[in-house]
C-alpha cells in the first residue's frame, strides 16, 4: 500500500523549526522569516503546511532559499489566504472586499464564525499596538522588531495601522470586545454581527 504519513495539528503556534527541517528534506531552504510568513498564512497544522512546502519544492527546485513573494504567490489558493485577505481589506477599510470573503467563508464553514472573530480581533489588537507605537515617536525598525513578524507581513501591518487614528482603533478594539459574547451564545446571527462588526471597522470616525 507504500507508506502513509500521518500529521497532527502542531501543539506549538508557530512552528518554524518544524516548517525549515521538512523544508530542507524536500531540498529547499527557507528563513525563518519566510516560515513564519508561511505559518501566518496557512496556519499551524503540519499537514496543510507540508502540501505547501510540497507545492514550493515543486515550483521552485532550483532556488537557492524561499522567498516572501515566492511563498506569497503559491499559497494563494490556499482556504486560509482568503480569511487573511478578508483581515486585511477590514484593515484597508475595504468593505465590500472583506464583506465578499465573509460570505464566501460563511458559506464554506458556518460554524467557521468564532476563529474568522478571533482573526479580526487579532489583527486588530496588532494594528492598536502599533498605532500606540508609532504615537510615541518609534521608528519602523524598532516597531518590527517589537512583533517579531517576518518583515513582509510587519511591513503591512504598519501600513494598515497609518490608516487608523489611535482613537479609531481604540473604539473597534472596544466594539470587538462587547460583540464577543453576542457572538458566541448567538450563533444563528454570526452572519448579521459579523457584519455589522464591519460596518463599524471601515466607518470613518470625523
């Protein structure tokens, strides 16, 4: 029947290490930087990683070391990019994008509406702190080095946090928290919240 190989949901949020040695068995190299890239992403579970890593091998058997836009480019078929797109228009105050991937994602996974919450609430929790950051006069390179992001995604979360005052992320932070428990114990209109959530996210404050 040839071998099986079984993976597991990763115990570890951000397994780099584990993404770079079955990088290097497939005979690609990859930084850590780019692996976290890869991991925020697709997310923690070793198996989807290993299919990327699979398809990146394949495209690319003769790179010296992975890329930020060669990852970037092979993941977008991925069902997480989508979810990540949809946080990242919500940042762009792109509402009509982030309203097409919410439906789009609802319809897949209805009962998908608590992680796409926590995914809004994390990156916005991320653009507060750099917002408080950038208000106090630090500079980019300290600001990045504070996240510990690879630098193609730290680079983007400033860029999408200078598009909120500190005052309007304060609010959508605090509007986040008060819709938690409507959304947990109101399931049935996770799709009505949600978007009311963001309405309230890509409104401009005067």
């Amino acid at each position: 029947f040839g071998n099986v190989q079984r993976f597991i949901a990763y115990d570890n949020d951000n397994p780099s290490d584990w993404v770079r040695r079955r990088a290097g068995g497939k005979g690609i190299r990859i930084s850590p930087q780019v692996a976290g890239m890869l991991i925020r992403v697709v997310g923690n579970d070793v198996g989807d990683l290993d299919q990327e890593l699979e398809k990146l091998s394949l495209l690319h058997p003769d790179a010296s070391e992975l890329t930020e836009a060669m990852v970037a480019e092979a993941v977008q078929g991925h069902r997480h990019f989508s979810v990540f797109a949809m946080v990242d228009a919500l940042a762009q105050r792109d509402l009509r994008k982030a309203l097409d991937v919410l439906q789009q994602q609802l319809e897949q996974a209805p009962r998908e509406h608590v992680r796409l919450y926590m995914l809004v609430v994390q990156q916005f929790r991320r653009l507060l702190l750099i917002s408080s950051m950038l208000e106090s006069g630090k500079p980019q390179s300290d600001i990045l080095k504070k996240l510990g992001l690879p630098g193609f995604i730290g680079k983007q979360a400033i860029t999408q946090a200078r598009q909120f005052k500190y005052a309007e992320l304060t609010r959508v932070y605090a509007l986040l928290g008060k819709m938690e428990l409507r959304l947990k114990f109101e399931a049935e209109l996770a799709g009505v919240l949600l978007r009311e959530i963001f309405g309230n996210i890509c409104r401009k404050t005067r």
